[in-house]
C-alpha cells in the first residue's frame, strides 16, 4: 500500500449519488461528452435464475403457448417433387392396408371451435394434418438418402425385450400401429432403432424411437433450426399468480392439472412418413402411424396443436389463464367451489375451470384419464411443488429426499470409485433439474461435467476424483437443508430498489472495498493467487466481491434483503450473473453460493464504469489521499482476504 491506512471511525452516512456527483462533474462531461460510459449497467434478471424470476406489480397475465398460435406459420405438407416419393408411392399404393390415419380428434368439432381464430391458415394446416396426416418438417434435400435403409438395435435385455413386445402389441390393437410383417424393407422404409429406457426418476420403463441413430438417421432431415417450441411452465402460472394476488390479495384459490392420455399419439403422421418409420422388433415389422417420442419435429407438431387447443379452452370455453407444458395442462381457479364432472365412470368433483376442460376435450375427442386430474391449493406442476397460498415454488419432499439418495448412493457405492458415463448423465440431468429451484448450486455441478466432457461410450468407467465428491456433497447438503424458490421475494430488481450497496476495485497488488451509506472502506494487499494466475487480476476482482459479501454477513449490520455490488471488472460481473466460471473460480462461487443460501440476501454483481469506480479504485491502490478528496469523511480499515477453501463449504 502506498499510504499508510489511519485510524479512522465510522462517520455520518454519505450517499453513493452525492459521491458520483463529484466524479460526474459538469467541467469532466464537457470535457469528453462522446466518452462518456453509462456509469452503471445493471441486469434485473441474471441468467443464473433461469426465469425464476418475476417482475413486481405484473400487468396482466400470460398464455404464452395460446398466444403463439395467433402469429405461428403454418404446418408444412410433404415436399411435392421429392424423387424418393416415388418408390414410396409404389409401396403405399402396393400395400394400402399398412397406412391408415388414425386419431381420435373430432376434427370437424375443432375446427369449428376455431372458426374465430386469427390465424386461419394455421388452424387449415392443422386441420389438413388430422385429415391427411402431418408432416415433421423433414426435408430429404439435407441428406443423400437410399431408397430404403435399416438401423439395426442393439440387443435388449429379456426385461425390456418384453415390455417393447408389449408395447408393439398394445399400440397394434389401438390400431396405432399397422398389423406385423416380415421380410426386407420395401423401397421408401427406413427401420430406425427402437430402445425401452426408464423413466425418470422411475423404475418404469418408456418406449423410445431413436430416430438419431445412424448415417441416415430421420432427424438428420429435420433442421434443427427450424424447430424447438417454447412450451409454458411454472414460471409462466408463477406470473399469473403473482397478477392474481396483485389484484385479490390473498383470495384462497385451486390449482389444478389435467394430463392428456397418449399425447403425441394423438397426431396420425403423413403416409409417405409412416413409410420411414417401421418398428422392428425380434424380426417382427410393423408401420407406425402415429407422431412418436424420439423424432425431432414430435414436440413442434404437438405444441402447435396445443396452442390451438388452449386458444380454444381460453376464448371459447372460458378456461382462463390455461397453460400447457407439452401434455400436461394446468392454470388456477379463484372459484373456492367445485363442480361435478360426469363423464367418468363415477362422477368427481373438480373446481369449475377444470370441468370446463375437461368438457371442451371430450367435445373434440381428446382423450384423458380420471386420475391424472389433479387439483388443491398445493399441487406438483411439472415435477415442481407450486404452493398457491405460500407462493413458493419448491421440489416436493420426497423429490428432494430421492435426489440426495441418489447423490450418496452414486458417491458411496461406487465400484473402485468408477462409475459409467451413462451413470454420471443420469445424476447430471437430475441435479440440472433440481438447479431451476435452487440455482445458486450451478457451480457445484462443474466438476461432474468436466468430468464426462468429450466421453460417449455408455459403459465406460469415469474416476470420481476428491473435487466431485466434495461438490456432490455439497449439492447433497443444500437440498436437504434448503426448500426453493418464494415467488413473492424473487423478484426482478433495478438500482433504484437497492437496501446495501458496496463498491470494489481490485488491482495487482491491493484490494478494496467501501459503503457509500456508511462512510467506511476496507483494505488489503494481495494474496497469493491459485497457481497460473498469479497475474489475473480477473481472481483478485471477484476475490474483492467474495470479501464484500462476507462482510455484509459478519458486520453485526441487519443482514440487507436486497444487496448490490459494483464492480469495474464485466468477467466479475458475467460470473455472478451466470454463477459460472473455470475451474480456479468454482471455490469462490461456492463460497457465495453457500453464504448467499444461508443468509437469504437476494445479490446483484453490477457494472460500474472505471472512471466512476474512483474511491474504490484509489484505495486498491493504496492512494488514502485520493480517495479522501471524494469522502473526507472516510474511515478505512485492513481486512482479511478470503481464502475460499474445502474446509470453507459446509455440509463438506
């Protein structure tokens, strides 16, 4: 330090705008008036909350999957001058029996309901769908295809050989399926692997088509671009809840949510389509009619139909606020009485939006299935916990419970501390669930994923080296401490809501922080930085927010709701936004993570211009006599620098 820090006691509160007042002089903006930067850039949403965030007084409440439909393009018909439908027109004519369109769908009751849509051609192109069958946006232009090609499967287990068998016989007698036959594929057929995987979270099995596999794989013709609908989800019902509470205050209220059965089923696929996908189990061939799970343009062609029919249920039938993650349909309904619904085979009690429903699906032949109608004042949403009177969003309790088993089950059971890369994918994709509550964790799950970087052969056995493990438990000790998300306090902020603000600067060889409101600042030399960035003052910036955090949480002052940090450093900043970093930086966010979790303090990093970073700037620099030119009042003390560490994260 160049100056030598004096004794000093914490005088009367200053602002932080009468400090920027000085350094945004009148002569200084004159001076240079094109240079001049915004002095601070603030993000109301950091990316690491993944949406779960809202803005405060809501203006009115979203659909947005409804909505969609009034602006969506139509739905694409089979190419007309493809020169493979040729041969494929041969066979279909050959063997008309294999290729029916099948669906349940009223299709003129549907279209009739949407008669007073905006989006004509839209509803037309669905319509054509049902009628003549869809088509996924697959274009043969993008690959050189044979006239016909077979993926063979892997050989399954007796288990899963049994339950696909079953499967192919069930989906046969619905008629979804063409009746079975053998030989060689006829010109047109592509026969793509099929795979019978768990569900989940569940030792139940799914049927899977694997239209990704191979050379001439059927995704390969589906432009990854011109798919990837948006689906509602729990964000979306959180933003009409918070508008309904704006407006009714605490008003009791039910949530509720109503599955439709078969889903994809639903949608009957072209014939020239079905063509492509043949099912081949055990030398046993059939055509498969219908939209399936595993085709790349599945989710785009249901989603679209969905749009249409939540318009409907919203504008038609009066279903207000209708949301629908892919099959799963759910909203609210602020009526505290219930209706009875008939068209069971023993009548049931549901609140009144619901029946509704329910009522517009059995008028166009949606299918659906009395126990996967759900309501309450709680209610599990797409795997979330929505509790409408604690307004929180929460993974239920026996998610939770399962999760953290599955962590020490991974970790203590372990074969020579190896386990399979399929092994690692699975816990990866359960712990990324879990992070939409708790997304501070983001950092912990780093490690596991630089583990199985680049690896792809399922069975491969991957070490579990002392970093996972401790950041497996960590994750581990967060969930089961720790519930979610309060939709009330997570809220989307600016400047102007700020209750604590601290400044940081940090340079090669000091590092400070101050508060504006309280006249004080602390000091300190550098430490020694990880090994390789002992020149990166990228370490020593975010190290400077680290220290500012911790003090906040160990002053004696009341802990602050809402605390910003400034800093002229945007790799700080892009970091705690994101909560993601390289591997030298995953200690510190854990730190945060850790005391940002225990503390309830909602954190904002924020961009603040250098030259308006000046007192923070000139005490890392040790110049005491600058900054007091800003803040005669100033009080500066030394502080501690972190040293973020395995011993530092609890629940280790």
């Amino acid at each position: 330090m160049k100056d030598v820090v004096p004794p000093g006691t914490v005088a009367t509160a200053t602002s932080a705008p009468s400090a920027l007042h000085e350094i945004t002089s009148p002569e200084h903006a004159r001076k240079r008036p094109r240079e001049e930067p915004t002095p601070i850039v603030a993000n109301k949403r950091p990316r690491r909350f993944r949406g779960f965030l809202w803005g405060l007084g809501q203006s009115s409440p979203v659909t947005p999957l409804a909505t969609l439909s009034e602006a969506m393009n139509p739905l694409p018909s089979p190419p007309v001058n493809d020169p493979l439908h040729a041969g494929a027109l041969g066979t279909i004519n050959a063997h008309p029996e294999l290729f029916h369109i099948v669906t349940p769908l009223k299709v003129d009751v549907f279209e009739q309901l949407l008669r007073s849509h905006p989006n004509q051609p839209l509803v037309a192109s669905v319509c054509r769908g049902f009628r003549e069958g869809f088509w996924p946006f697959a274009d043969s232009s993008l690959v050189d295809l044979p006239d016909s090609w077979e993926e063979p499967s892997r050989p399954m287990e007796d288990e899963a050989l049994a339950f696909a068998m079953k499967y192919a016989s069930e989906e046969e007698t619905a008629g979804r399926y063409s009746d079975p036959f053998e030989g060689e594929l006829l010109p047109g057929m592509f026969s793509m692997p099929i795979h019978a995987v768990p569900k989940p979270h569940s030792n139940k099995l799914r049927f899977i088509n694997n239209h990704s596999a191979g050379r001439f794989s059927l995704n390969s013709l589906i432009d990854k671009h011109s798919v990837g609908m948006r689906p509602d989800n729990v964000q979306d019902l959180a933003h009409n809840l918070l508008q309904f509470r704006a407006s009714h205050g605490n008003a009791p209220l039910w949530l509720f949510k109503s599955d439709i059965a078969n889903a994809y089923r639903i949608l009957p696929m072209h014939p020239l389509w079905q063509l492509k996908q043949v099912v081949s189990i055990n030398g046993i061939r059939r055509i498969d009619r219908c939209c399936c799970f595993g085709n790349r343009g599945s989710p785009d062609l249901f989603c679209t139909f969905m749009s249409l029919l939540l318009w409907i249920a919203i504008h038609v039938r009066e279903v207000p606020c209708l949301l629908a993650y892919m099959d799963d349909n759910f909203s609210f309904d602020p009526s505290t009485s219930l209706a009875i619904y008939t068209g069971y085979h023993d009548p049931v009690s549901l609140p009144v939006a619901q029946v509704r429903l329910l009522q517009l699906w059995d008028d166009v032949g949606v299918p659906h299935a009395s126990e996967k109608q759900l309501y309450g004042h709680s209610l599990t949403i797409t795997g979330f916990l929505v509790d409408s009177a604690a307004m929180s969003i929460t993974l239920p309790h026996e998610a939770c419970t399962e999760l953290v088993a599955a962590i020490r089950f991974f970790l203590a059971d372990a074969d020579r501390r190896r386990r399979p890369l399929r092994d690692w994918q699975r816990l990866i994709g359960w712990i990324n669930w879990g992070l939409n509550v708790q997304p501070l964790l983001r950092p912990a799950l780093q490690s596991s994923y630089a583990k199985i970087a680049g690896r792809s052969i399922p069975h491969a056995p991957i070490y579990i080296n002392a970093r996972v493990k401790r950041d497996l438990l960590f994750i581990a000790s967060i969930f089961e401490r720790h519930g979610g998300v309060h939709i009330i306090k997570a809220s989307s902020w600016g400047p102007d809501a700020v209750d604590f603000a601290i400044y940081c600067d940090a340079c090669l060889t000091g590092m400070a922080f101050w508060i504006p409101s309280l006249d004080i600042a602390f000091v300190a030399d550098c430490p020694d930085a990880p090994s390789g960035l002992e020149d990166n003052i990228f370490w020593y910036e975010a190290l400077t927010v680290l220290a500012a955090l911790e003090w906040v949480v160990a002053s004696g002052h009341t802990l602050p709701s809402r605390l910003a940090i400034f800093t002229d450093n945007l790799n700080t900043v892009q970091m705690f936004d994101s909560f993601r970093a390289n591997p030298h930086f995953d200690n510190i966010l854990l730190r945060a993570c850790d005391i940002l979790i225990a503390s309830d303090i909602d954190l904002r990093v924020w961009h603040i211009a250098g030259q308006h970073n000046t007192v923070a700037d000139a005490l890392s620099r040790g110049l005491f006599h600058v900054a007091y030119q800003y803040v005669p009042n100033l009080s500066v003390s030394t502080f501690i620098p972190p040293r973020p560490s395995l011993g530092d994260i609890v629940g280790c």
